[in-house]
C-alpha cells in the first residue's frame, strides 16, 4: 500500500492512457515498441498519448512524473530517447462539499507538472534527449537547423524535426 484514498489503500502504479490507434493489435503495440525493455515509468507517473499515433513509435522512455504527447494525422513521430522527470499529477482526497462528478469519481487529480511534447503539424519529428542528456532540435534538412538546435538545448526543449 502507497496511498489512502477515501480510507481505502491503494498501490500508486503508474498511470498509462493511450488513445486506440497507438496500436488495435498486440503485433501492431510491440512494432510501435521495438526495445521495451528500454521504457520504464516510475511508481506514480502518468503518460498520456493521445490524437492520431498510427505513426508513433516508442524506443526509449525514462520517466518519473507526467508526460504528455499529442499528435496530428501525417504526424510521425519516433521518441528514440527521452528522459522526463518532474513532480507529474497526483490524487487528493476529497474535503466535502465537491461537486458530484468528483464526489462519484473520489479524488481530485492535481496536476502538479507536465512535460508535454504536441506535434501539431504533419512532418517527421524524432525526440532525442542525445547522449548528454542535452535536449536538442534539429531541422535536418538545413544548417539553419543546427543553430536552432543550440538554441532549443539551452532554452530545454527536445525536438528533431525533419520536413517532409
């Protein structure tokens, strides 16, 4: 037991929600996670894949918190290594006096902080954290690009994206 939720304890597993078109199959899941053994979630966190992922594959993922990825249709993306760590979203016990919805659901989910990745136009994308840890975005086909991608790791963020 990790929590107490309404008196009641509960194992704090970590959480997945994954819209259907990640995969309708078994065949179809273990094609779009060629190397599991290279994802992990921590106790307690929370990944949430939602829009069109018919093109989304999952190499690798480290993560201790709350992710969040939203893709378009013509979107393909490929999170070939990634680390997320942050206070990600929590249960909390109701007070009284909540709003039914909640009173029916039992808690409050608190959303504390999420790494959200949207890929909100149709292109190639790859996610790579590099071998540093070293956040990066890189347009490949320009060398504009590579500027960019310095500026992106010192401002945080992880993209690589190739036009189509």
């Amino acid at each position: 037991v990790h929590a107490i939720r309404d008196g009641v304890g509960v194992v704090d597993t970590p959480r997945v929600v994954i819209d259907p078109s990640f995969g309708p199959t078994l065949a179809a899941v273990r094609d779009k996670l060629p190397t599991p053994h290279a994802v992990s979630l921590a106790q307690g966190s929370t990944l949430v894949l939602e829009g069109d992922l018919t093109r989304v594959r999952l190499e690798a993922l480290s993560l201790d918190g709350a992710l969040v990825v939203r893709v378009v249709p013509g979107a393909d993306v490929t999170i070939r290594n990634l680390r997320v760590s942050n206070k990600g979203w929590e249960f909390g016990e109701l007070t009284g006096g909540e709003p039914e919805e909640l009173a029916i659901r039992g808690y409050k989910l608190r959303k504390l902080q999420t790494r959200e990745l949207i890929f909100d136009q149709p292109g190639v994308y790859v996610v790579d954290d590099g071998p540093l840890g070293l956040p990066a975005l890189v347009n490949s086909f320009s060398l504009l690009g590579v500027a960019v991608a310095l500026a992106a790791a010192l401002a945080g963020m992880v993209l690589l994206r190739r036009s189509p």
